[in-house]
C-alpha cells in the first residue's frame, strides 16, 4: 500500500511539474497536461488508434520472438564452443555498435515503406544482447553437474531440460526483461522514419500538422503499453522457476 502510495505522489509530482513547465514554455514544445491526458483518453477508445497500437505491438512480438529464437540457439552453440565465439565476436560487436539510423537507411533501400522495417531493425539491434547473455549463461553452468549426469550415462533430455534449461532460464528472463522495454523504443523510432503503419507513424503525422498535444498523447499511449507489456511478462517470469523447479 505504501507503495502504490509512494508511486501515485510521484506520478502527482510530475503533473504538478510539467503544469508549471508548460506556463513558461510555448504549447507548441510543452502543451498543457490536461490537453493531453484528455487526448489519451480519446485515443484508448479510438478504433483507429487502437488499430495502429496492435500494429505496433505485433511488430514488437515478433521481433523479440526472432531475438529469442535465434539469439538463443546462436548463443547455445558459441557458448559451446569457445573457437567459435572468439571468430564471431567481433561480427557480434560490430553489429551491436551500428547505430539504428544505419540500419533504417539500409531497410529504406531495400524495402522502402513498411512493416519489415521495423521488425528487422528492432531483431538485429536486439540479436547481439541475446546471444551475448546466452553465452554468458552456457559459461556459468554447473560443469561438475554436466560431468556427473555423463559418467551416469543420464539421458540428453533430462540434461537439456533439467541443467542447460534450468540454469539458462534467469538468463533467458534476463533477455526478456532488457530487450522488451528496448523494443518499443526501436520499433516507434523505426516505424517513424520508415514504417507504413503503427504508433511511430501517429507521432510523425503529428508532427507534420504541429500537434504537439497529439504527439505526445500517443507517446503516452505507446508508454503505458510498454509498460503493460513489460510488467505482463515480468509476471509470467517469476511463475516460470516455479513450474521447473530447482535444478
């Protein structure tokens, strides 16, 4: 309770803040807080702006579903191998030092104006983190263990779902919790500058009108799904050692 409490005078402080900046500041950079909130609350009920945050919000899914998959089987087998994450780590590292603009300029020559955009820009931005935490979860697992289920001759699915799962998954979480708050930012900046539909495309038609009010509202809006989302699947995670168990 003290909590919520503490959270909700903060979010009060805040208002109370950003009412006194936008007295001092052109509405135009700063627009007042009730313009939009009340512009918020249009958006939650407005079908075409719930249609562009599913837009989003799938884009977001699947681009973290790619990071996962392939993140994870990549990192599963250079962190077996030490030989091949010592000739691929600088590739890794190079990707991860790319900035987003450069990748946007490469999607825009090859697609143009759309939904793959976004998705590729987010996964490859994203794809070195996950293999990077997968590998260090393959270097911290229990060799001794590893070692005793071979001499006892256990079977390689009970190893794989019992050591290499078990010890993997806080870092599988740690992947999760990272790269989803991450993915939202990369998917609205995308879709911004080369996405044909979604949030980012809200804020940049905003932006051409000089809607200050409507830009921020769906900045807003795209916000508190982050946050939705991410608190969502923070709740799945902390139910998921539960259901394996200790190793």
């Amino acid at each position: 309770m003290k909590g919520l409490l503490r959270a909700l005078t903060g979010i009060l402080v805040f208002l109370v803040c950003w009412q006194i900046i936008s007295f001092f500041i052109s509405k135009v950079i700063i627009p007042l807080p009730s313009e939009t909130l009340g512009l918020l609350g249009q958006h939650l009920i407005d079908p075409r702006m719930l249609g562009a945050a599913l837009q989003t919000a799938w884009k977001v899914g699947l681009a973290l579903a790619l990071v996962l998959l392939l993140g994870i089987i990549a990192g599963l087998f250079l962190g077996l191998s030490a030989a091949c994450y010592d000739m691929f780590r600088p590739i890794i590292m190079f990707i991860q030092a790319v900035p987003v603009v450069s990748w946007l300029t490469l999607v825009i020559f090859a697609w143009g104006v759309g939904w793959r955009g976004p998705v590729f820009i987010t996964f490859v931005s994203l794809l070195p983190t996950a293999i990077l935490t997968t590998v260090s979860g393959m270097r911290n697992l229990d060799k001794d263990l590893l070692e005793m289920a071979r001499v006892y001759r256990v079977s390689f699915k009970t190893v794989f779902y019992n050591i290499y799962w078990g010890s993997l998954l806080p870092f599988i979480a740690a992947i999760i919790d990272v790269t989803i708050g991450q993915a939202w930012k990369v998917v609205l900046v995308s879709e911004y500058l080369a996405g044909g539909s979604g949030l980012g495309v809200e804020i940049f038609n905003a932006r051409l009108v000089v809607d200050s009010a409507g830009a921020w509202s769906v900045t807003l809006m795209a916000c508190l799904l982050g946050i939705a989302t991410e608190r969502l699947v923070k709740y799945f995670l902390r139910r998921m050692p539960k259901r394996w168990g200790p190793v």
